[in-house]
C-alpha cells in the first residue's frame, strides 16, 4: 500500500465562488487561509503542458484541513455538480514511488503539476479503480503550507 492513512491531511471542494464559500462554511468555526492566486503548470496524459490561475484558500487548525478551489473551466478544478467534494488529498513521502505504487494498484494517474524539467512534482491526482479523485502532495511542499496557514503570504 503506498500510502498510510495517517498521511491524510485534507479534503478539498471546488466551489463556485470561494468567498462566499469561505463564508459558508465559516458558521462551522473553520477559520482560514488567506485566499490565494496559484498559477501552476498541469498536464495529463491526453493533453500538453497547461498553464492555469486557481483562486485557493486552506482551513488553518490541524490535523484535517479543508481547502477551497475556485472552480476553473477547463482545468483538473473545473466545476463539480452541487459543489461536492473534489478529492481527499495525502502526504507523499516518496513522490515518484508514489505514483508508479498507485498505478500499480490500479489507480488512473489523471493530472500532475510539471516542474521546470517537465516532470511530475508537488501534486498529482488519480482515480481509483470507482472513480473517486485523490491527490499526493510531496511532503517537501509541507513546510510551505504550514507558514501559510500560520499566516504567512503563499510564496
């Protein structure tokens, strides 16, 4: 198996309107994140090296954090009916190792952030075998989370 539930740090929405979301779900005493502008390089095995802008915001408390996605036409963020969950997501202790042990297993490698060389880095989402979306994040990503949702500007 190759990840461990402990690893299991957030589940993520795609919504229409992330304030009035984040407001939403505030009455819950989810506090958060502030709202961010990521611009990220995604590609997918059908398609070439995408470039999208996601408007983005974490809950804050650990150990389960809730993350809001701005839906995006036509990026792996595009509107899910009735703003339902998009995917749960899991640290990724060996990112590489990861993704070809999910694969193996049966999981559809869907869509991955590309880093400078054109490697798969930072992020990855899959399907399992019913459908249903997850995502590894490399653990090296965490300590920038962290200062993020401490109240530091996203880097």
């Amino acid at each position: 198996m190759p990840l461990d539930n402990t690893d299991l740090y957030h589940i993520a929405w795609v919504v229409d309107d992330l304030n009035l979301s984040m407001k939403a779900f505030g009455s819950t005493g989810l506090q958060w994140a502030t709202p961010t502008i990521r611009t990220v390089k995604v590609q997918t095995p059908t398609t070439a090296i995408t470039e999208f802008s996601i408007f983005v915001t974490y809950s804050i408390h650990d150990p389960m954090h809730v993350e809001l996605i701005q839906k995006c036409p036509g990026s792996p963020w595009d509107h899910v009916p009735n703003g339902g969950p998009h995917h749960l997501g899991w640290w990724s202790h060996d990112f590489k190792k990861s993704i070809s042990d999910l694969v193996s297993e049966g999981h559809k490698l869907e869509s991955w952030m590309v880093d400078s060389d054109g490697q798969p880095a930072r992020f990855a989402y899959f399907q399992n075998p019913l459908g249903q979306r997850i995502e590894i994040v490399d653990i090296a990503a965490r300590p920038q989370l962290q200062a993020w949702w401490a109240g530091k500007p996203y880097p």
